[in-house]
C-alpha cells in the first residue's frame, strides 16, 4: 500500500524521481526555420520543484563539509 506523498507524486508525473510527460505537456512546431519546442506549464513547474531539492540537497552537503573542515581546523 502506498502513502499518500507517494500517490501525490504519481498523479504529478513524478515517480522514482522522474518526471513522466503527457501528450499535452509538449508541442512541438515546424513553423520558421528552426523546430519549436513548448512545454506546458505543468512540465515548467516540475522542473523548478525538482531543481529547488537539488539545490537543497547540494547546499546541506557543501555546508555539511564546511563543518566538518572548521571541526578539522579548530581540533
């Protein structure tokens, strides 16, 4: 049985830490010279939230490293 955050993220698109994309979250245009490629709204707002826990993730380690060097160079 799965907990509610689980299924929340499975109706957002986002399981196992990937996001799925619908039919209707990607247009693609042929007009000019070059392809266009537009995402929904919804694929841009998956992308922040994703990027905004890497960003944490990656923060708490560099601040993690930085106190374990302080510890190192007050010992």
């Amino acid at each position: 049985m799965s907990n509610s955050k689980e299924s929340d993220a499975a109706e957002n698109g986002e399981e196992n830490g990937e996001i799925s994309l619908l039919e209707d979250d990607v247009q693609v245009s042929m007009k000019g010279q070059y392809p266009e490629i537009n995402f929904s709204k919804r694929v841009h707002e998956l992308t922040k939230r994703s990027m905004s826990l890497t960003i944490i993730v990656t923060s708490l380690t560099c601040l993690s490293h930085r106190i374990r060097v302080m510890r190192c160079y007050n010992a």
